[in-house]
C-alpha cells in the first residue's frame, strides 16, 4: 500500500481483478496490478498467474477525499455517533453543512442542519462538510 493506493506483486501475473469486500463485487474497469480507491472501504484482489488464480486478504481504505491541511472553523459538532439529530457549537449562522454517506452520495446540503431529522438515513460512516466563505471543517460522523 502506498497512501490510497494498492498494488499486487505477482510474478508471472495474467490478469487481475479487483474486488470490494463489503459485497464481493468487482469493480468495473479495475483490472491492472494496481488500484487507487475511490472511496474508503476494503479491497481484494485476484490474481491469475497461468491456470492458478488466488484471492489476497482484503485491504482497508481510509481517509479518502479527506484533506488534511484544511482550514478548521473550530466548530463543534455532536453527539458522535448520532440518531437522529446534531448539534453545531460556535456556529454563526452562515455556515453551509453537506452530508455524505460512505458511497460518496449528498444526503443532506443546507444551512440548517439541527432541524434535519436522520433517522431514517441508514447505519454507518458520513462525512459532514462544514464551510463558511473560504474556511472549510471536515468530520467524520457516525450514525447509530
């Protein structure tokens, strides 16, 4: 592994195929020795060397699409793990809030995130997004 990026060394290798393991699917158009994720998650490969082919233990991603130097707006944001609300502290109204589930879909994008209702959003790992003019917040949310 090399940041985001996985890379099978077989020797003699015919063909590869990536997989990812929370639903063992293949992932379309991923058939070189090595994958850069898209998204965070675990991950597989197939190798083919010759008529034998074997699968690796699958590897996790994390971090994807996180930007590390970003600028913090020193904002506080629980409970984490949350149900069905969240609580901004040291907001000051002009702060725009984007949610994003872990298959990188927009569940929620608006200035008023403490009177959304997630309890219908599913379990799992989100993204909240918080910007204000130029400064940016990035948390990683879990949903119970």
């Amino acid at each position: 592994m090399n940041g985001l990026t996985i890379t099978a060394n077989a020797v003699g290798a015919t063909s590869y195929s990536w997989i990812d393991c929370s639903d063992g699917s293949h992932i379309i158009g991923e058939n070189s020795s090595s994958y850069t994720a898209t998204a965070d998650g675990e991950y597989s490969v197939i190798v083919q060397v010759g008529t034998c082919m074997d699968t690796t233990d699958c590897v996790t991603i994390s971090g994807v699409g996180i930007n590390e130097n970003q600028t913090n707006l020193n904002l506080t944001v629980y409970p984490n793990p949350f149900k069905n609300k969240l609580v901004i502290e040291n907001e000051n109204g002009s702060e725009y809030f984007e949610l994003i589930n872990a298959q990188g879909q927009l569940v929620y994008s608006g200035k008023n995130i403490e009177s959304a209702d997630f309890s219908n959003l599913p379990e799992g790992v989100y993204v909240l997004r918080i910007s204000r003019d130029e400064l940016k917040q990035i948390i990683s949310m879990i949903k119970m």
